[in-house]
C-alpha cells in the first residue's frame, strides 16, 4: 500500500510472524495504512507482529497512536509485538519526547526481532 506522497505500508509472514515495514512519511494523512496492516493480526493470528520503522523518515502522532493501540491489542490478546528500526532521528525523538519507549519492546533490526524471545512465552 502506498500513496502519492511516498508513505508505503507492506507486510508478509517471516518465520513465526507478520512483518510490517513502513516506509516515507508517515502522517495522519497515511496513519490508517499502518492500521489497516495491522487489523491483519486480530485475523491472522500470528504469534508475533513486527513493525520495522527502518524506511520511516517523517512520524508523527498518527503513529504513535496506531503503535500505542496495536500494542495494547497484543497484549489483550496474549501476543507480542516488537517495534525495530534502526528508527531515524525523527522517530527516535517521537518515542523520547513523549516517554512512550518503554511501552513497547523495541528492536535494532528485523533479524533482532525475530530472534526475541517473547517474554510472557519465553519462545
């Protein structure tokens, strides 16, 4: 999924998980295709979700939310997601600034996260 202005939105299964990639800018403009993506795992049901933020060069609060409720729609659910990057300075910042880092499990890389061990599962 992409539009006109370079936000784009793919995913496909690896290993044990639904790997979601965001690629350009996101925005409130583009938000919904991260969420659209990630409805996926309430069908699928994959035993983890990975977000790679490592094509995002513009984040704002659009996606923090679609982030913050698919974390909380994980743990609901009893799976594990993990948000990787390596994230540029303008996520990086978006995490920093408003002290939502330490809600979710992040990662350096997509290999990184999928080799995590889930901690409620330990696998």
């Amino acid at each position: 999924m992409s539009d006109e202005w370079g936000a784009t939105v793919t995913y496909g299964a690896a290993r044990n998980a639904l790997v979601v990639r965001v690629g350009g800018d996101i925005d409130h403009e583009s938000a919904f295709r991260l969420e659209q993506a990630l409805s996926l795992t309430r069908r699928t049901g994959p035993e983890r979700t990975v977000v790679d933020l490592s094509g995002t060069d513009f984040a704002d609060s659009s996606i923090l939310h679609v982030l913050l409720e698919a974390q909380r729609a994980h743990r609901a659910r009893g799976t594990f997601m993990v948000v990787c990057g390596p994230f540029s300075d303008t996520v990086r910042r978006l995490f920093d600034v408003t002290g939502t880092e330490g809600f979710f499990v992040l990662a350096d890389s997509v290999g990184a996260a999928l080799d995590l061990p889930d901690p409620a599962t330990g696998r």
